[in-house]
C-alpha cells in the first residue's frame, strides 16, 4: 500500500515557514569528516541543564557528509555586520572557498568559531534523529563566548520573507 498523502504540500509549508522571522545562524564543523559549514535558521534551545541545543541540517547539503562524520559543532549567532558570511555560507560561494571570508578560531571542540558573533556555542553532537529530509542534531554546549557589548553595533541578523532583516539590540530597558 502507497504512503499517505500529506495533508499539506510542501511549497505550501514553505511559504508559511518564509513568514516566521528567525535568528540566523553558521553552524560549522571540522574533524574526521573534514570542515563543513552552513547558515542556518533551524536552530533552538533545548535546555539549560544540560545547555543543549537543537539543529536541524538538510541531508541534500553538501556540508552533510562532513557533519555526520564529525561530533564536533559550532554555533555561531550572526550579527548583522555578517550578512555576507551568512550569505557566503549559504551558497553564494563554493565549499571550497567559503571559510575565506572571515578570521577563524575555535574553543573546546575544534569546531570553527566567528569572532564577533553574537553568542557561540561550541558543541559536542550526543544525538542524532532523522525526520523527512533532515536530520536533527541534539548538541550539548561545552563551551561558550558572548559577544562584547562594546563591539560592533550588536544588531542581530534574522531571516524572514526570503531575506535577510535586522534587529537593533535592546537598550536594556525591558521597554522595547
């Protein structure tokens, strides 16, 4: 007997996700498998004991081989002064010459980290699942840097209707 139909087709599922506003991320990676990166918005946490964090990573990409290989994983939030790495990373340059475009150094892991994100969550891997086209990376957080506050103009970077946005950072008020 055939699979069922979605009761909701997929272009039709991307256009609603196009219009929820979310953080841009570069997920990146190196080890074993070599060193990988991607811009992502399928990213959220999980929870804080332990900090873990949730990635989702579509197993078409080509950086997939290299973070099923790997265990180490970085998230980097992007500001947004990085537009371009994001948009670098998120296929406007080959593989082979996206981690051209920016300063790297790493933490616990490894794993490539941006100076000046906003947040970066270095990360061990300690689960796996894969659901439709994706697979969805459980990442426990065994290092982190913020961001100084005097760096920069602290914008966040988001993504929503198909292009990139900003965010200007809160003057901590709790009245924004």
């Amino acid at each position: 007997m055939p699979p069922p139909e979605p009761a909701v087709d997929a272009p039709a599922y991307r256009e609603a996700m196009a219009r929820i506003a979310s953080a841009v991320h570069l997920v990146t990676t190196d080890g074993p498998g070599g060193r990988a990166g991607f811009t992502a918005t399928a990213v959220c946490s999980v929870s804080d004991s332990p900090p873990t964090l949730l990635v989702c990573l579509n197993r078409s990409a080509s950086a997939y081989p290299a973070f099923r290989a790997n265990d180490a994983v970085c998230v980097n939030t992007l500001s947004s002064e990085q537009r371009p790495v994001a948009e670098a990373f998120g296929g406007a340059l080959p593989r082979s010459e996206r981690f051209g475009t920016a300063r790297w150094e790493t933490l616990a892991t490894g794993a490539p980290t941006l100076p000046g994100a906003l947040a970066v969550f270095d990360c061990r891997v300690v689960e796996r699942s894969t659901v439709g086209t994706h697979e969805i990376l459980l990442c426990e957080v065994v290092a982190l840097a913020l961001r100084p506050e005097d760096v920069g103009s602290g914008a966040s970077l988001l993504y929503a209707a198909r292009r990139y946005r900003t965010l200007p950072p809160t003057d901590g008020s709790g009245s924004d």
